[in-house]
C-alpha cells in the first residue's frame, strides 16, 4: 500500500471516526443540533432563496438527499486530503482540521449560540480528529523507518513491500479508530432513538385537568423592556448536574414514597395523574444567582400536592427532612414542614400547560415554593425518603451549600439595561422583585444614592411569584447610578449587605448605570 493511499485511507477513518464520536457527545448532551446537521442547515440557509427553490423545482424530493450527498463527499475528500498532508505538512493538515471544526462552532452558534452542550462534541470531534492522526502518524511513521520507499526518500511511505508487521500495525490502527466510531455512531444512534421514542409520548401525553395559562392583566406592569412576567418554557433557566438528560418512558416511570412512614406508596404515572391535578403560578430561582441575575423564571404549573401524598404515608414523629433522588443520582433534602404546610409543594407534571420539557425534569419534578431549586425542585424525581436532616446529605449540601435556603428577598433592574442611553427629564425604570410565599409589599428605587423613593408594582394573584415593578425618576443629562430595594409583605426591607451566593443565596442591591442625555430641540 502506498504512502499516499495510507494516510488518505487514515484521513478517513479518522474523520469519520471524529465525527461519529462528535454525534454521540451532541445526543448525550442532549445538544439542539449535531455540529453536522447545523452545518447542513447553514448550507440551506446560506443558499439564496432562487436558487434554493430552483434546486427543489428540479430535483424534487431528491433535494435533500442529494444535498447530505454532497456534505458527505466533500467531507470525505477533506478527510482525505487532511490525512495525506498530515506527514507532508502537518501544519497545513491540522489546519483543515480546525477549519472543519471552526465551520461546525459557527453553524452551531448561529443557530443555538455557544452553551457548553453546544460547543463541546466540537471540542471532542477535532480533538479525536487530531489525536487519531497523531496515532497514525506514530505507526505509520515507525513502518516508514523500517521500509523506507526508495523512490523518494522525502516522501514516508509504507511500502507494500515492506514488513508484514508494519502493514498490520496500520491496519489494526484503522480497524481500532473504525471501531471507535462505529461504536460512537451506534450509540449517538440508540441514545437518539430512545430519546426520539420519550419525545415521542410526551408530544402524546394529555394530562386531564391540565390548563394553559397567560400572564393575568393584573400581573403586568405594562412598561416595555421588562422580563415576561410568565417566562416560557424556552426561555427558563436551566440547572442540573446530569450530563445527559435523562430521557425517561412514563410508563416505566414510578415515584416511591419510603423512608420514616406509616405506609409506603410507589406510584405510577398514570396512578399520579390519576389524583387530583392543582395548578399554580410559581416563581423558581437558583441559589447560584448572583445580584441583577438572570437564574430565576416563573411558570404555570400543574402538579399533585406533595402534602397529600405525604400525609396519606404518614410520616413518622422525628422526621424532618424528605430526601429527595432523582433518575440521574442527584439528590436534595427539603424540609418535610415545607412538603406538608399549605404552600403549595407540588409533583409538577407540566409546565405552562405542557408536559415537562425534557430538560426540566419530563415526567415529573417537585416544586417547592419559597425555597431555592437546589435544596427543593429534584426534576425527574423517583424516590421521597422522609427521613431527618442529621441523617443525610445531599448533592450539594455535601458540597458546602447551606441545608436549608428559603429564598432569599431580591429585586432587580431590567430598563434601563446597563450603559443604556436614554432622554433627559422623566426615566421610567423597571423590573422584577420576589421573596416567594412572603410576597412583596413595595419597591423603592434610589438614584445617584439619593433618597429611596416608593415606585409601583403589579399584583399577581399569588405570593409564590415575582412582581412586576416600575419607577418614573427624574434626571439632568449626564451619567447616573439607579438602585433598587423591596420591602416584602412581612416588613422586611431588602438588605444592601453583600454576599456572595454560596452558601445561601446573594444578597446586596441591584444598581444599573445609565447615560441620560438632553433630546435636540427641534
Ligand atoms: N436531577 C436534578 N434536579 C435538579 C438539579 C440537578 O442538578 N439535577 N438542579 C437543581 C437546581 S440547582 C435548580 S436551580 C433547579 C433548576 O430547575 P430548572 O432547570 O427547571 O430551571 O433544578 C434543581 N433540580
Ligand atoms: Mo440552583
């Protein structure tokens, strides 16, 4: 075999092969779009409007295949001609290399922007790409010592002629990489499938007594720029541990409810949707959000009522904490009074009137109002143990964040955004406050630290969500400071005293900067 065709054969394998591992790190990452299919995309998107439907006019349903087609060829002429150049000039190689995966990282950040689950089967597929090479450069290489090509000495070449051995060791370097990604290929393939069947049911799924829900007139303070008082499913946070979204069956679903009980309960998901469905409008946010931060969204969500399902198990006296585990391991202890009292604890089912996003815990997730999701919001819940705080721990509790964590009072400034120019004379700044279960009586704002000044806020029909607030400030042309604080329905006044959010959650008021400048008289 000669040099050429050996390392343009390496270049294949190689590429595919990265690739294929590529997929499988995307579908495990549950990533919107493989690097591959977002470059595809791009290509349809890149290609002007005539010409694209001239090409359907023409080829018909043929259009697509062909188009894959020649994605295929291109890349497997690329890989190719990246491998042959590795041992000529590897610098000219590795940049093909990098060229691909730069196509691939800005295909993918057009579209779904640069979340690590994005990026990362990028990071993956050039690393496999260089370090395969890099295999083959060292087998193939060795053989090369061994039987040099006498043609040209420049050239490293594998001679056919040479030592059965070396001709193995390439070949089993080939049949090694090949296998790698036959095997990154095969289970992209089973995790897409699985997943495929779970969106599937959930698309299927009707919930009875499940509503849809808009933001109530009453919840909007009616100023333009401020977040969306009912954050939707797409644009809510998301925070888990799990590098694979779990994709669970609901049939294969079940809830068991143990630990200190008079009665145990394992249900099914059918037997959980079968028990009386309440919805709410609540407020969820992360302890790891900072001051003026974006880690918190307010949803309508339809569940059944943890207080119910634990008082029908009964819990034992001395118990005190639910240790909670989800499908992936991760697991939370919540205080068994906040899963029992009236605040409206839930197993949530769906959310805005859907059933739960994958990423937000499909089949179902707890919802504890007031409490922050780290210690209290366990998405694809399997397993309730009442048990006592002084027994367990809990992902993060074992990991320096504080046992309990109530939410902690905050508010937020949204209009003006930071470094925002605006008119002199009348400013209207705005934004959100929350202190979940406790509600919010009153917002104040402060410009260039002067005296703090009531604004007005928005009424939802429940103490379990943010609110809406606004403020008209008067101000000189010029650079400016504005600040917010609330006061919540207990009396107590948002503290300016700054903390960081470990152990138990920021605190410290939210100031954005602002330019204002005098309108031309015209
Ligand atoms: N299984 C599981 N549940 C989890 C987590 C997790 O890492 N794994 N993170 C928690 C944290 S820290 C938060 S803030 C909320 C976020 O919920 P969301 O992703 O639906 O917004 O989920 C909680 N539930
Ligand atoms: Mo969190």
């Amino acid at each position: 075999m000669t040099s050429t065709r050996s390392w343009a054969l390496a270049g294949v394998v190689t590429g595919a092969t990265g690739v294929a591992a590529s997929q499988m790190v995307a579908s495990l990452l549950s990533a919107r779009e493989s690097p591959l299919v977002a470059v595809a995309e791009g290509v349809v998107r890149a290609t002007p409007g005539p010409l694209a439907s001239q090409a359907i006019d023409v080829l018909g349903s043929a259009a697509k295949p062909l188009l894959v087609g020649v994605i295929v060829v291109a890349l497997l002429v690329l890989f190719a001609l990246a491998g042959w150049l590795w041992p000529r000039r590897t610098w000219a190689s590795v940049l093909v290399w990098l060229g691909l995966g730069a196509t691939g990282m800005v295909a993918v950040a057009l579209r779904n922007g640069t979340a690590a689950a994005e990026v990362l089967p990028i990071v993956v597929g050039v690393t496999v790409w260089l370090v395969a090479l890099q295999v083959f450069a060292v087998v193939l290489g060795r053989d090369s010592a061994v039987a040099a090509g006498p043609s040209d000495p420049s050239e490293p070449s594998v001679a056919s002629a040479g030592p059965a051995a070396g001709r193995r060791g390439f070949l089993a370097t080939v049949a090694a990489v090949g296998l790698l990604g036959a095997c990154s290929g095969v289970t992209a393939q089973l995790l897409e499938r699985r997943k495929a069947a779970v969106l599937d049911r959930r698309r299927l799924l009707r919930i009875p007594g499940v509503t849809q829900r808009t933001t109530p007139a009453r919840a909007r303070i009616g100023v333009p720029g401020v977040t969306p008082w009912r954050t939707a499913n797409d644009d809510f946070y998301r925070i888990h541990t799990a590098l694979a979204v779990p994709a669970i069956d609901p049939a294969e679903w079940r809830l068991r409810i143990h630990g200190m009980v008079e009665r145990e309960i394992e249900l099914s998901f059918d037997q959980l949707i079968a028990r009386n469905i309440q919805e709410s409008w609540v407020t969820l946010n992360c302890v790891s959000n900072e001051v003026g931060g974006s880690l918190i969204g307010n949803a309508w969500w339809s569940g059944v009522m943890t207080r119910d399902l634990l008082r029908e198990a009964g819990p034992l006296p001395g118990a005190d904490a639910v240790l909670q585990t989800s499908d992936d391991g991760w697991t939370c202890s919540t205080p068994l009074e906040a899963m029992t009292d009236d605040r409206g604890a839930m197993i949530a089912v769906a959310m805005n009137g859907e059933p739960l996003p994958l990423e937000h815990g499909f089949p179902a997730r707890t919802l504890v109002p007031g409490l922050y999701g780290y210690t209290s919001a366990c998405k694809w819940v399997v397993d309730l143990e009442v048990t006592r705080f002084s027994d367990v721990e809990a992902y993060w509790t074992a990991r320096g964040w504080a046992e309990q964590a109530p939410v902690r009072l905050a508010s937020r400034i949204d209009v003006p955004r930071p470094g925002a120019e605006v008119a002199s004379g009348r400013v209207t700044v705005a934004g959100v406050a929350w202190h979940q279960t406790i509600g919010i009586a009153e917002v104040q704002v402060s410009v260039d630290g002067g005296a703090w000044t009531p604004g007005r806020i928005a009424s939802p029909s429940t103490d379990s969500t943010w609110v809406q607030w606004a403020a008209d400030v008067k101000v000189d042309a010029g650079d400016h400071v504005v600040r917010v604080r609330a006061v919540d329905r207990a009396g107590e006044v948002q503290t300016g005293v700054e903390r960081d959010p470990l152990p138990n959650g920021a605190s410290g008021w939210h100031e954005v900067s602002f330019t204002a400048v005098d309108e031309d008289p015209i």
